[in-house]
C-alpha cells in the first residue's frame, strides 16, 4: 500500500481534514474560471441524466455547480466513507435534481447493475486505490454504452513548490497524488479500458500570502499530521524561508486535469 492509500479512513471519515486542503486552494487560487464551474462546463452531461459520482467527498462539486447544471439529473453519490455519503447527500438533497441517492461503495466493487449510469464522475480519488485499473474496469461496467467517464486527478508538477517544504518529514518533494495516478497513468488506463480518452488541464496558479494556511493544509494528512515538534519547528521555519525569498508571497505552480472516455456504444 502506498502512502496516500494508507489511512484513508481516518482521513476521510468526514470532511475536516479535507477541508483544510481545500481552504488552500479556494483561497489563493488564481484562475479565470474557478475549478468546479471549470470541470462542469466540460461535462457532456444532458438532461435527465443518471450519475454516478464515485468517491464524491462531501458533495462540494455538486453544491457549487447544481444552477448551472442541466436539469432532471438522477445523482447517485458514493464513497467508500459513510460519513462522506452522509454529508454530501445532506447537502445536495435540496439542491434542484431530480433525485439523490447515497451509497457508501468500494470503487473497486461497485454495487450496481451494469449499464446503470450515462455518467461516471471520479474526481481526484483514483490515486486512493491500491489498483486503479480496477475501479476503472467497474466504472466502464456500469456505464450505459454511449455514456461517459470522467477522471480528474494532478500531474507529477503539481505544487511543487509546496511539497518541497514537507521534506522536513521525510516525504518525497512531489505531490504523491501525481506521482500515484497522475497525468501518464489516467491517459494510459483510460485508453487501455475504453479505447479513446480527451484531456484538458485547468489553467491555474496558487498565490498563497498566509503561511500558517501552508501549515494547516501540509499538516492535514500523513506524515505531516503525524510529525513530532523537531519535525513542526523546522516545517515551520522552512515554510517562513519560503514566504521571506517570495517577498511574503508563496507562488506555487498547479497541475489538475480532466480526462473524459466514452464507452462504446
């Protein structure tokens, strides 16, 4: 097991820990278009519309994209945390859908008939799996032929800048999201299981001007939230470094992407 596959029941057991991640990046992203709208507006979805949602978190997607959305879609959402599923169908059930289901599922093992979705969403959760290949074998499964799959995950460059910092702990200085199931990875697999993928990257970069939101988001998650006070201390100092050679701004490059398959109709 990998280091980001380790863990991940305590680390998604609700969203807290997730949300300090992500307090980051909807803070001091800089974009023309913020990441949810963005991934939407590349989502072939239609009307009417059953989805399903693997590995939805806590329903943020949903949530800031729902107005936008076409109508009548049928949103199945799972995860293979309760807690998770909970929250997020809390939160999309009064959202304008045609219905919301939530079911907590191993994406490895789908618990739905075959041919039961016109979409599959999986967004930056592939590089949790042990095997890949195999959630992605289960998502062109239960995909209507015609339908569509899409994958979001990072690059091997992503937030580099930040990721050398966490070196303090002993970590690689490289988002292991990337490094798992990044760009090459997802348009190998998502060929191999369906015979055709399109990429697109969202242009975007990080501005970060406060560094004890550096702090809380890198400590969030192994081995930083593990780390002892030597290890705090000199993260700490490494983080300051950073701010006083950027002149009190962290510029950080981004790297996420969405990849789209269809499956045979």
């Amino acid at each position: 097991m990998s280091p980001i596959t380790s863990g991940n029941s305590e680390q998604y057991s609700d969203s807290q820990k997730l949300a300090a991640r992500a307090r980051l990046h909807s803070n001091y992203t800089v974009a023309e278009i913020d990441w949810f709208p963005w991934v939407m507006k590349q989502l072939p979805l239609q009307a009417g519309n059953k989805v399903l949602d693997v590995g939805c978190g806590p329903g943020w997607f949903w949530e800031s994209t729902a107005s936008e959305l076409p109508e009548n879609l049928q949103i199945t959402l799972s995860d293979s945390s309760p807690g998770m599923v909970q929250e997020a169908v809390g939160r999309c059930q009064s959202l304008p859908f045609e219905s919301v289901v939530g079911k907590q599922a191993d994406a490895t093992d789908l618990p739905f008939e075959d041919c039961s979705f016109d979409a599959v969403i999986a967004m930056h959760m592939l590089y949790h799996l042990p095997d890949p290949s195999k959630g992605l074998a289960e998502m062109h499964r239960v995909l209507t032929p015609g339908g569509f799959l899409a994958v979001t995950t990072n690059g091997a460059g992503n937030s580099r800048e930040l990721y050398r910092l966490t070196t303090v702990f002993g970590s690689e200085p490289f988002d292991p999201a990337g490094a798992a199931f990044g760009y090459a990875e997802a348009e190998r697999s998502m060929q191999a299981e369906f015979g055709n993928v399109n990429m697109a990257e969202h242009p975007a970069i990080l501005r970060v001007t406060e560094p004890e939101d550096v702090f809380l988001a890198l400590t969030s998650y192994p081995p930083g939230d593990r780390a002892d006070e030597a290890q705090l201390a000199a993260f700490r100092e490494a983080i300051a470094e950073a701010f006083r050679a950027g002149n009190g701004v962290l510029e950080v490059g981004k790297e996420s992407g969405l990849f789209i398959s269809r499956k045979a109709a």
